[in-house]
C-alpha cells in the first residue's frame, strides 16, 4: 500500500494455511443455528453468533447491558460481544475446525484447469479423485524391504473396477503368501495365529465377497511389511508433507532437457508439471495447504437472512451449504468419539468431503446439492463467475447516484455543447447543490449572509413547491456543473459526453441534432441518461475532456463525426445550387449586406447567378481582384464561415477558387456568366469535407470557431430545408420501362441451364451459380439504367432525387426497388448440414420483377417478407454476438496505454499496398496506410535521392503522395507491434491521434480505444457468409462477421474453406492428377535442397501455375490460411501481416474505414508471447510462456555478460478468448473468463498484481492509470475554469 495517497499499489492471493486461518477469525462456529425464531436474535456459537461477528445494532452488545458509542471497543463480560458499529459483519470472518483433513475441490478438480494436487504428486487425476472420495486406497510406504515389493510407492489400488480389483487382488494373495510362508508355526502359538490369519485372508481373496473390510488385510500386512496403505485427503496430506520439491524440480529439468519433441502429450504433461512445482517452490506456498484443516466462514452480512412480508424468511444459499457442514463435522467428531468400525468413519469423512466441496463448487459436482425448488443452489464459485458475479456484477459494474433518464428529442436552438434538460429532471439531480446555495451563509466573496432558509427541510419544500426563490440560484447551479449524457448501448468512447444543461419545459432531454451520429440516437423514442459530475476534478474533466464541442472527429478513421445529416444537408444543397436564367441573375452587388437585403426583398433568387467585388470579403485570400461570380446562396454559405477561410464556391475545389470564378474589372461579367459552366450543389461528403477544413485550421481554437460555425451552417440547413419545401409522392418516382427486355434474354438463359442440369452437363451447384449470377447481373444492369435516367436534366429538380444526389436520405438502390425491380432476395440455408455442397445457396434463385410502385404479386410478396424477417433476425443475432466481440477486445487490450515518449527501437513493420491478390483490386492504398506514422529510415527519392521523409518525422498527407508518386512501394515504420516499451506502448511506435491529428498524447489508453474503434463497426458486418455479389466467387468462405470472428480467435478454417499454402521456398515443377485417385490433383514444388507435394482436391480453385514461383506461406489453392499453420511455415511477420490484410478486407468490403494502427494493437496483444525452447543459462525453464519483451530483456543481460548462453523460444499466437488471460494481472483476467481456473494457479503461484492495467485499478476503486488519472488533480481543475470562462 502506497501509505501517502492511502491507494492499494499491488496485490498478492496465495493459499492460506490453516494457522493463518486461526489468526484471521474472530471465532469458531460450531453450531448450525442462525437466529432465534422467536426473538430473531443471531444464536450463540452459530452462524450468525454477535460474539464472532459483531454487533447487530451499532454500538450495542447481545443482552443489552451496553449501549452508546462511550463504550466503544469495550467487551461485554456478559455476551462476549465487543461495542462496535454493525458494519464489522460485513468484514469479520470466523472458522470451523474440520474433524478430518479435507481436499479443496478446486485443487482436485481436472476441469477448467488441470488438477494441481494430480501434478504435484505425479498421480493420475481419476485416481486422486478416488481415494480422496473413499473409493480406493493408496500406497504411503513401500516397506522395510523384508518381503519382495509387490506395490509400488503412491500406486493407487484399485478395488472399484472388475479388472483391477483382480489384479490388486492378486497382488495381495502373493503378499500374503510370502508372510504365511515365512512364518514359523511351531515356534509359538502367537505365529500359528498369525499364520492361519494369513491362511485365511489368502483364501478368501481368491472370492469376491469378503466378511471383513479390505482395512483389515492392511493393517496386518503393514504389521509385517512395515508398507503403509492410505485413504481420503489424510492419505493425500501425507503425500504432499513429504514431497521433496527442489528434488522433483531437477528430476523434471532433466527429463525435459532431453526429450526431443515438445509438442508431445508427454512432454506438455512435464512442462504442467514443472510449471506446478516451480509456482509451489517460489511462492511461499506449502503443497498440504492445498488439503484444509479447517474452513473460513464468511462475515454473515454478505450471507444474510431476510424476512419477507407474510413472517416467512428467505436466505442466502451459503448458509445452506455451512449448515450441511457444521451438521456432518459435529456428526463426524462422535464418530471418532464413539470408535466406530472405518467402513462407517470412512463413510461420514466422505459426506464431510461433499459438504465441503459443495460450498467452493457446488456446479461441477455430479449430483449438485438442490435447493426446495430442486434448483442448484450456488457456491462461492458460483457467486464469483459469470455477469451476475461479484468482478462483473459489483466491483467492475458500480450503480451512480445523481442520475436520471427520459426520452430524447431534438433540439435545433441549442449550442454543440448545449443539452436541454426537463426543470423537473434538474431539481432532482441538482438537489444537494440547491440546498447548499439556500442554507448557505456566506456570499460568493465570503461575507456573512444571512441564508435563505434556517434548515435542509425548509429548503426541500421550497424545492418541491417550487417556489420562486429558487430559481436564480438553480441558473446559477447548473452554470457550475456539466452534464454526462450517455445512450445505451456505448459501443465507442463517443458513446458518453459532456453537456451545459440548459433549462427546458416539459419531459423530455432536448439534444443538439449535430451529436446525434456519435451516440447513434434518433427521435423514434431512443432514451438517454443523465449524470451529475461531483467532484471538482470530474467537473473539470468533464469541461476539458468530455465536453460535446471537443469531439469533431471519430476516433476510428479521422473523419468528421459531426457532420450535418438529412434536413440540414438538404438544405445547404438546396441553399447552393446553381441555376441558370433565374429571376436576378447577373445583378451586381456592393457588400454582402446589400445581396442580403435585395434577397429578402425577393428581388434575386436564391439560385440565381451573380457578382460581386472581392473586397466585399476583406479577410479572404483571392488568387486576383475583380468580380467574383457566385450564387446568392453560397454568399450566405460562405458569411456564416469563418472570415480568414478561404471562399468556397465548387465543391470539386473547395481550397481553391480557379480564374475562372473572377472577371477582372472592366470586362463584361454578364456574358461570363452565360456561358459559365453551373456547378454542383454542396452535398453531404462537401460538408464533410468542410468540417476537415475547419478542424485542420482552428482546431486550437476548436471551442470558438469550428463548434460555433457548425451551429451555424445547421441553423441554415434548417432554415433553406424548410423554404426548399421539399415533399415527396408518388409520381415523384422516375418512369422506367426498359427491364422487359433483360427478363426475356434471362429467362430463357435460366431455362437453357436448367436442360443442360437436366442432361447432367452441370452439377446443381453450377447450375444454382449461374442463375444467381445471370439475375444479379440484370438487377445490377436496370440499376445502372436508372442511375443514368434520374441524372437526366428534368429529374434534377425531383425532391427524391434531390434527397438522393445531396446525400440527406436514400441512394441507388432505392430507385431501384422502387421503380426497377426489387431482385434476388435471402434466405436461411443451414451451411454445417449440407456440407457437401461447395456452394452456400442461401438466395431464393426466383427474383421479384415487380417495383415497389408496380407492386408485388402474392409469390412475390411471399418471397420478400421471409427475406424481410430473414434480416430481422440476423440483426438481433449479430448485435449480441458483435458486443461480445468487443468485450473481447477490450478485455485483451485494456492495458495498452501510451507510457512513455520513445522506446528508441531500431525494428519497424514493412508498409506497402494491401490488394486482393486474386482480383488484383487495392484494398487500401500505401498513402492511406503511411499518413501519421514515422519512418525508421530516411526515405529517399530513388532517383533525385532527395530525402522525402527523415526518420522520426511524421509523415503528413501531402509527403505519403510524394513518396507515392517517386514509386517508392514499401516503407518501414514504426509500429505497435515492435515497440520495447514493457508496460504499454510510446507515443513515436503509435504516431499521431485520429481525433486531434497531433502525436498521442502521453497515458492515451490506445488499447481501449482500438477496441472500440474495431468493435463499434462490427455491428454494420454482414452476418451472410456472403453476398449475391460474392456469389461468383465460387467457394464457400466465410466473410463478414463470421470471418473476423476466425481471424480474432484463431479458429482453423473449415475443411472446405481451408487453403493449402506451401512450406517451401521453390518453384511450382508439375500439377498432375494422381495416378491413385483422378479427383485428386498433386502440385509439386522444388528447389535445390528439397521437392514436396501437396494432393489438392480435383473441384478445389488452384492459384499457382506450372512455373510460379512461391514463399513459403504462398496459397496453393484458393480459400482462408489457417493462421497457425502459416506461424509454423512463415513466421510471425507473415501472420501479423496477413490478419492485418485480412481484417482490413473485411471491413473494407462493407465501406468502414478503419485505421491499420488499431489492428496492430490487437495482433500485438495475440502474438506478444513467446514458449521457451532452450533455457540456456536463464531463470526460464522449458516450455515456460512469456511475454516477449520479457525474454529479450534477459537475453540482452546474457549476451553481455561473459560464458552465458542466451535462452531460444518460438513465438506463440492466441486467439481473444485466450489472450486476456495470458496478462500479467489475474483480477482483470479472473474478470474476464475462466474466473475459477484464473484464481486456482494464481493462488498457487502466490501471484502479485501491480496493479497496471484499467480493471484492476476499477476493481480497487483507484484512478485508472492513464488519461488524467495521471496527471495532478490541480492541473485538470486550472484546465477546467480555463474552459468555463470560454463556454460563458
């Protein structure tokens, strides 16, 4: 513990032993009572007991004698109960002692890890389990090496099974046969005794039924033998006590050392092993630990009874499972009193046994103790996993107060950073500040006042009459504080965001409609909630951080967020397009005050072309003086621009007017503008673009200027919108007529495809291949056929169309339901099922001809209603499964924050063009992938030798062009996946911040962030493995979702999918068909040391010819490379580079853009372990996984230091199901999955958690180490004053 700031700085979780148990508990519970039906007071010595566990009532003993907080600390000689607050029974602990040593069911247990008493002890799990459950017994000691040994030492002997029961029989017949025959009868009657004992045992071992317990035939062979039988978790005790640790550790060492493969079963047994032993030997951990003595009884608060309303009670379930025990323990003791035969004490350790594994993990017990519902009742272990568990349910998820939630509606009048919030809402919420302000006695400069009201009810009923006094002290309140709004379900850091609350009427949160693209909202009913920041620095950080005005670009691709949608993009469109011959075309104007008033006189239209001088915009840089000729409506575009911004008039251009858009002076304007060519109007990607512009040249002053000009072009959005006075009908939808004629052609192509699967000339795949592809390619011809007919001049005024070009609502495909054809529709196909088939045939091969405006025949109705329900369903499927993956994500990457400035790492990943290498199309073009990254080396020009990009500069856009254009086609840079940084990342491997285009900013938590960003889109995915445009592709590969999913987890591709890739570097000598089997084909690759053959399915894609030359890695054949395979092959800068490729492609192909760098947090966090192979002269012992930057550092200290051998290892990958687990902090992986396997090895590791990550750092209610949490608290609270006096 860090004893200045009182923060927890780390963690350690070990076995307890039993003495530390002692020494934890207030007391021992010996009775299973836990409160007095009649006065509801808890019992003495029970479960509940006020002696071990506290007072019920704060500072109130049991029987009344003390009472009052002047007795603190004292114990009432009466009761035995200490004066204390009740609190105290939510943390003190009490005991029972156990009459028998019992085995805790998590170190026995196989499942979900592997035993670690079994590999402790080199002892079959099945046959621990056994003697532990009384079932068989096990050999503690061979003997005194008089008679031959017949058992082995810890050999388990096995009396369950017919088979080995007749074999340990035998065994023991000879055993008792050696003593028979070496006793000498006639020496006294005491041996003839023993001899006809023997005799007698002998005999009847030979039958399966005996009239004596097996124990008996123990004991009187261990009185001659001196050998030693055992049984239940005593016998196992004895094991573990004398267990000689450094001993096996050697022993294990050697073995490992010389065994050749490490992949085998055994050899990955030894590595468990050796991993086991050397937990147990650097820990301060004992191996009889594992076995308890006695068991901790949890404080009776978090185990409470309640009484329901009708006098019945209701408890927790623990309480069930220490009663069971309490009563089998207590059971037990008399047994042992009372001398009772072993067959019965052995049956009651038993029971004592299943209690006690029944509290820890009453699931993974075969038959679970029911509750009266005949429900299984739930363990501790229980109480820890899943999200209803104690890490998701209470330490990572916390409920707030000072919330509130309400419908969203939109709120045109607000500023960015505006949110209108209901009076009633603000009363509630604002509350305590309200009070404050009423009873307060000192004004803001510190004189004495008199307050408002005497007392804090006074000051709730004014509250709640509202009263008029109120209300200049509630505009003052919320003046002090922002408000966080967020909208469920927050897939991205933009998803929760600051606001000034602003008084509103009614019920419902008015939102500003710029910030409705981040949170994903609309105005169909969508509700938001509403929190309150407390405390000074969160309100600064509200102001500096969350607030809404902050918040331009998104995080994933760069590009604006907040850019206008619908009616404000209708309305700049409308606003500035250009007409020719509208009423006042050719006017001249002085100023723009002068076009204004004119315009409102309605003397000019809106559209209608003119001019006016230069100097009318002082501020703005023109290329020459003159005329300049524009539109009425982009002079009142351009006025609500910043002053300094260039004038934009063609939204191809928008940085630059050309000389054409000026007449000198003196030259006739008006013939110019007749021939002028008209531009296009401002559309959504124009605004976008605008956004950029503004970002990239104010955004130091982002809260002044971009915020307020972005209001400012949505208020005029809104305005021209509405005298636009765009409407929509019927017969606004374009006539078209041509289809006919591609449905007659295609028909009677189907028709011909159909006589010749008839014929058997083409399999059903291909024949449902062609007729797909022969539809899709007409429903993609009638589309281009409208797209050109609604870009003919008399549908350029038609509303649809003018929604459609601007890019407010609707696109293409649209006018192609509505007034071409509708097409092929879905349907469910069930891939696992009809594997045989190479094709997924999940689109109904009849299209629908009819349009929207035609309408639908009944069948064809039919049709798309199952496509509809078809999309539904798949929608609700993919958003769990998406937000699942995101969970992932961020589990596996939490801990990736921006530490330090420079890791000064010489190594760096290798950029070039990322293309589809079968259709040769470019997925992302190098300038994409270099823009805001740093190079290594130099770059230089290949042929001037000019330096293009110096290493350690960042490359901007216009320098990745250059690079381009000098046909440069590869470049090495800095990377996440190589940065030497151990806890983290630095700022110069990431490179600059998507959100503010400037170096990341130091404690930037970049893995959450590319989490999100990967994670946000996934919903957009499809779920079909494919669409009808990838129907032609041929083979089934997944894409979509289903793909990422493979990429992410590593799952091995589907036999059917899977690519053959080549081992070899060669070149491809023969593609033959085998002699042995014509459906298969063999493709031989060679070079100068070795040739190989692969045999290739006769119906499989081939992508090499004879003569190719391939890498190692190369497709063979078309489809997905499983990912580990290629990692054996290639290496892991193939593997990283090729799920880069793959991810990219993806999401490409839906048209999300997402940055490479984010992908690259993610690969690291899966390849950033490496086994180790050979020790050499390092602490690591083989088989050991370890982080990467762990080995590298030992290996440097061993290379420079004399006579040592450095260690080898390979590299790993994991998938994200695996990758969280493998950090170094068990409570952010215990929280993830697998809590129970998690904490058992941590546990016997005596792991340390320093406590580096995010969730470690939630779970222990500290500052999470990144952002501000960093930084001091009086710097964020100066940065927050700095920004109020902007907002007011």
């Amino acid at each position: 513990m860090n004893s200045k700031s009182s923060r927890i700085t780390s963690i350690q979780i070990g076995l307890a032993s039993p003495e530390k148990i002692r020494e934890w508990s207030n007391g021992e519970v010996t009775k299973s009572e836990t409160i007095n039906y009649k006065s509801l007071k808890p019992e003495k010595d029970g479960l509940f007991d006020e002696a071990i566990f506290g007072p019920v009532k704060d500072y109130e003993c049991a029987c009344g004698k003390y009472k009052k907080i002047k007795f603190r600390g004292k114990i009432c000689e009466k009761c035995g109960v200490e004066i204390t607050e009740s609190i105290v029974r939510r943390e003190r602990v009490g005991h029972i002692e156990l009459a028998a040593p019992i085995a805790h069911i998590w170190m026995t247990k196989e499942l979900p890890c592997p035993s670690k008493i079994s590999l402790v002890l080199d002892i079959s799990y099945k046959e621990i389990e056994q003697v532990v459950y009384f079932v068989n017994y096990i050999v503690l000691d061979e003997g005194n090496g008089k008679f031959p040994k017949n058992f082995n030492f810890k050999e388990v002997i096995d009396l369950s099974s017919q088979k080995s029961s007749k074999e340990t029989r035998s065994k023991l017949r000879k055993t008792l046969r050696e003593i028979y025959e070496s006793i000498d009868v006639e020496a006294s009657m005491e041996n003839a005794i023993k001899h006809k004992i023997a005799r007698t045992f002998y005999d009847t071992l030979a039958e399966s039924n005996m009239p004596f317990s097996i124990e008996e035939v123990f004991n009187f062979i261990s009185s001659f033998t001196g050998m030693r039988f055992g049984i239940g978790a005593e016998a196992i005790l004895e094991l573990l006590k004398n267990i000689d640790l450094d001993k096996e550790y050697k022993d294990i060492y050697e073995k490992l050392r010389k065994s050749e493969n490490t992949s085998d079963i055994k050899t990955k047994k030894l590595v468990r092993r050796l991993e086991a032993i050397k937990w147990l030997k650097d820990s301060n951990n004992k191996p009889e630990w594992m076995i308890l003595k006695n068991i901790v009884v949890t404080p009776p608060d978090t185990r409470p009874i309640i009484q329901l309303e009708g006098g019945k009670f209701t408890t927790s379930d623990i309480n069930s499972f220490y009663r069971k025990i309490i009563i089998r323990n207590e059971r037990l003791k008399r047994v042992i009193q009372n001398n009772a035969p072993s067959i019965i004490l052995n049956n009651e350790k038993r029971l004592l046994q299943e209690a006690v594994d029944a509290l820890f993990d009453n699931a993974s017990r075969k038959k679970p103790l029911l509750g009266k519902d005949k429900r299984p009742l739930k363990s501790l272990s229980e109480h820890l996993k899943g999200k209803q568990g104690l890490f998701r349910q209470n330490l990572l998820g916390k409920r707030v107060d000072y919330s509130g939630r309400s419908v969203i509606v939109i709120g045109p009048e607000l500023k960015m950073y505006q949110v209108g919030i209901p009076v009633s809402m603000i009363l509630k919420l604002f509350k305590p500040f309200i009070i404050h302000e009423l009873i307060k006695k000192t004004d803001d400069e510190g004189n004495t006042k008199d307050p408002i009201v005497s007392n804090i009810k006074s000051a709730e009923k004014l509250i709640l009459n509202q009263d008029n006094t109120i209300w200049p002290i509630i505009n003052k309140v919320i003046k002090q504080r922002p408000v966080l709004l967020n909208r469920a379900p927050t897939l991205h850091r933009l998803g929760i965001q600051a606001f000034e609350p602003i008084l509103v009427e009614g019920k419902a949160i008015r939102l500003h409609p710029l910030v409705t693209t981040a949170f994903n909202a609309d105005f169909d009913g969508d509700q938001m909630a509403v929190h309150v920041p407390l405390s000074p620095e969160a309100v600064a950080e509200a102001r500096t951080i969350i607030l809404a005005s902050w918040h331009i670009l998104g995080p994933k691709d760069g590009k604006p967020i907040i850019t206008p949608t619908q009616d404000m993009v209708l309305g700049n469109y409308y606003l500035t397009m250009e007409k020719l011959n509208m009423p006042g075309q050719g006017m001249l104007f002085a100023n723009v005050d002068e076009l204004k008033t004119v315009y409102q006189m309605k003397k000019v239209h809106v559209h209608s072309i003119i001019g006016i001088p230069t100097s009318a915009f002082p501020k703005k840089q023109f290329p020459k003086d003159g005329i300049l000729i524009t539109t009425v409506g982009k002079v009142i575009l351009n006025d609500v621009l910043p002053e300094e911004m260039s004038y934009l008039n063609n939204p191809d251009n928008l940085e630059e007017l050309s000389d054409n858009d000026i007449v000198e002076w003196g030259k006739d304007y008006r013939t110019f503008i007749e021939k002028k060519k008209v531009y296009k109007a401002f559309t959504k990607k124009t605004l976008s673009e605008i956004v950029n512009i503004l970002h990239r040249k104010y955004s130091d002053a982002s809260l002044e200027i971009v915020p307020s000009t972005m209001d400012k072009i949505k208020d005029i959005g809104f305005e021209y919108s509405t005298k636009s006075a765009t409407t929509i009908s019927a017969f606004d939808v374009p006539e078209y007529t041509e289809k006919e004629k591609y449905f007659e052609e295609t028909d009677k192509k189907v028709e011909e495809m159909k006589k010749y699967y008839q014929k058997g000339l083409l399999t059903d795949d291909e024949r449902y291949k062609k007729v797909v592809s022969a539809w899709s390619s007409v429903t993609n011809q009638v589309s281009k056929d409208i797209e050109k007919l609604i870009q003919k001049p008399e549908y350029l005024t038609n509303s649809i169309v003018i929604m459609a070009n601007s890019g407010a609502r609707g696109n293409i495909s649209n006018f192609t339901q509505l007034s071409g054809m509708r097409g092929l529709m879905s349907k469910s196909y069930n891939y696992d099922q009809k594997q045989k088939s190479k094709v997924i045939k999940d689109t109904i091969e009849v299209p629908i001809k009819n349009s929207f405006i035609e309408g639908l025949t009944v069948s064809e109705y039919f049709n798309s209603s199952y496509g509809a329900r078809k999309g539904m369903t798949d929608t609700a499927m993919k958003t769990s499964k998406s937000g699942y993956m995101t969970r992932k994500l961020v589990d596996a990457t939490q801990d990736v924050i921006v530490n330090n400035e420079d890791c000064k790492t010489k190594k760096g990943t290798i950029l070039e063009v990322i293309e589809d290498t079968k259709s040769g199309s470019v997925i992302e073009s190098l300038n994409e992938r270099l823009i805001n990254r740093f190079p290594i080396f130099d770059v230089v020009h290949p042929k001037s030798k000019k330096v293009l990009a110096p290493a350690g500069e960042i490359i901007t856009k216009a320098v990745a062009n250059e690079i381009v254009d000098a046909g440069i086609d590869k470049v090495e840079v800095r990377s996440v996946l190589h940065c030497k940084e151990e806890n983290g990342i630095c700022q110069k491997c990431f490179g600059t911040d998507l959100t503010t285009n400037k170096l990341v900013e130091k404690y930037t938590a970049i893995g959450v962030i590319a989490a999100q960003s990967i994670g946000e889109p996934g919903t957009q995915l499809t779920m079909r493995t494919f669409h009808t445009g990838g129907v032609s592709s041929g083979t089934n590969i997944a894409q979509g979702f289903e793909r990422l999913k493979q990429l992410f987890d590593i799952i091995p591709p589907k036999q059917w999918e899977k690519s053959i890739i080549s081992e070899i570097e060669g070149k491809v000598s023969s593609i033959k068909a085998s002699p042995d089997n014509p459906n298969i084909l063999v493709v031989t690759i060679k070079n100068s040391k070795e040739s190989i053959n692969y045999k290739v399915p006769f119906d499989s894609e081939l992508r090499v010819e004879e003569g190719d030359k391939v890498k190692p890695g190369s497709k063979i054949t078309e489809g997905s490379i499983d990912v580990k395979e290629l990692l054996k092959v290639a290496g892991i800068e193939v593997v990283r580079n090729y799920i880069i490729k793959e991810v990219q492609k993806v999401y490409r192909l839906q048209g999300i853009e997402i940055a490479d760098k984010y992908i690259e947090v993610i690969i690291r966090q899966l390849t950033n372990k490496v086994q180790i192979q050979d020790s050499g002269n390092s602490d690591f012992f083989i088989g050991q996984i370890i982080d990467i930057n762990t080995f590298r550092k030992e290996n440097e200290k061993l290379i420079l230091s004399d006579d040592k051998v450095p260690a080898t290892a390979v590299n790993l990958i994991f998938g994200l199901d695996e990758a969280p687990s493998k950090t170094g902090s068990f409570l952010a992986a215990a929280s993830f999955q697998d809590t129970k396997k998690i904490l058992t090895d941590a546990c016997v590791k005596g792991q340390i958690d320093s406590l580096n990550g995010l969730k470690e750092n939630v779970i222990f209610g500290n500052l999470i180490p990144c952002g501000t949490g960093k930084k001091s608290n009086e710097d964020i609270i100066e940065e927050g004053n700095k920004m109020y006096e902007l907002e007011y």
